[in-house]
C-alpha cells in the first residue's frame, strides 16, 4: 500500500541559516550523507554508507526555491517523491517539513528503512543548526551495530531516564511500560540484563538485544549503545536508526534546559 511519510521538526535557527544546510554540500554531509553534490537548480543528489540504497546517488531534481527542494528518489526500483520544505516560525525560529511518497514503509529493504532514516537526519539537521553535536549516524553497509555519545549530565540521571517509564516515555514520545529489574518489560522487549547506573540489556524479540553502558565521569556520562543478536545478513537498520534517533533526543532532554520535544507532530497517512 502506498502511503505519505510526513517529518516535521522545529529548529532555532533563522531560515536563511536552514536553507543553506540543506543545500551546502559540507553541510550535508554533517548531518544527512556521505558524499553530496549540489549545484541548484540542476542537480541535488546524496548517497554513501548512511543512505539507504546508497551505493550511488539516486536522485533527480525537480525544483528548487528558496525555501523548498522537491526530487525524485528512486529505491529499490521504486520511484518515491521527496519535499524538503522551510516555513519560518519566527525570526529565529524555523519549521523543517520532509514529504516521500509512493512506497510501503512496511517494505523490507531500504523503503523500510525511510522513516527512521529521515528521524534520525532531521535530528541531526536541527541540532547542526542549534550548533550542537550530532549523534553518530548509521552505517547501513556494516552488520556491526554500535554508537558513542558524551551526555552532559550525571550518570545517575542518564540512568534514570533510560529505567523510568515516566521519563522514557516523555523523550521517547510515546508511552512505554518499563519494568526496572532483570526479566523485567522494556516496552516489548524484555530486559536480559540489569546492573543500575552501568550496564542495561535487552532482547526485542526477531531484532536482537539493545545494550546501553555508562559510565561517569566529571558531571558527564558516557554513552555507549549496541545491537546485536541479530541475522548478521539481514542487519535491522531501521530499528537501529530509531535507537540512534531516540539516543538524539535523549541528549536533548538532558542537556536543554527548556527541552522541548523535538517532534512537534510525526504522521505517516495513506495517500
């Protein structure tokens, strides 16, 4: 069934500053691809190891203003139709939509992937503008699942909100029933291991085990997460990139002092 993904995020950043990270081949690189190569109106085109499909760009240009990119997409020998576009909030403040239809995102293979793929990158777009770190980006060419970020908050903290269900579930955006305790739940999965303030396991069943280890150090909590258990030839990315999505904004929950959630509102309609 063909459907309409629909992104939207806001980000403290005048339009003009927006505008430019979509279409600035450095920029782009930062937070959505490996490799770009941009000339408006001609040409707008990404591809490489965090793309899905990406071993060549697969795009074709069909507008361009000042505030919007419009493109085909073709994946997985489905044409799909791409639009980026910018509405100012504020003087300082800008609203990023991303529109892709024409494919089932319940596809397996990289149609499948679309949806976290763009949560992840509009992440990562919104805190580049903010002039913030972005968070690693997934490699869909390796079957080694595994990322590392710095949080600047307390490990205890950091802890906490990864066991409780009312913190979860506020920067997860979406209610999650957490059992803190070995063979306790974690939303569907099951927790496999439990070590507080250092080391937390879990199995989803048929996507493998998530693991989270911390480790503190001056006010600061180190971060590591990791999926494994998994079909090596078949690698879950997109729950990988929903890891990788959340882990974004749950650095934002802790280090943003009138944090927000990142998501004003996140649709997928059938068209």
């Amino acid at each position: 069934m063909s459907e309409t993904l629909t992104l939207v995020v806001r980000a403290d950043a005048t339009i003009d500053k927006a505008f430019s990270a979509l279409t600035d081949r450095a920029a782009l690189t930062q937070w959505l691809s490996e490799f770009a190569d941009v000339e408006l109106p001609n040409r707008y085109r990404f591809w490489g190891r965090f793309i899905p499909d990406g071993d060549e760009p697969r795009q074709t240009l069909s507008s361009a203003t000042d505030r919007s990119i419009r493109f085909r997409w073709d994946l997985d020998n489905t044409a799909t139709d791409v639009s980026i576009a910018l509405e100012p909030l504020d003087a300082l403040a800008t609203s990023i939509q991303v529109t892709q239809s024409g494919f089932d995102p319940a596809s397996e293979g990289p149609l499948g992937q679309l949806q976290t793929f763009w949560a992840l990158a509009l992440a990562n777009l919104v805190d580049l503008l903010e002039e913030r770190e972005v968070t690693p980006r997934a490699d869909l060419t390796s079957n080694e699942l595994s990322a590392e970020v710095m949080i600047a908050a307390p490990v205890d903290a950091v802890f906490e909100s990864l066991v409780s269900s009312e913190k979860v579930s506020a920067w997860f955006g979406a209610p999650l029933e957490i059992e803190p305790r070995e063979g306790g739940r974690f939303g569907y999965g099951r927790i496999v291991e439990f070590a507080p303030e250092r080391r937390m396991s879990v199995d989803f069943a048929g996507m493998g085990t998530v693991t989270w280890e911390l480790e503190g150090s001056g006010g600061r909590t180190r971060l590591t997460i990791s999926q494994s258990g998994f079909d090596p030839d078949r690698p879950p990315y997109a729950a990988w990139m929903g890891v990788l999505s959340g882990i974004a904004e749950l650095r934002r929950f802790h280090e943003l002092p009138d944090w927000r959630p990142l998501w004003p509102f996140e649709e997928a309609s059938p068209s």
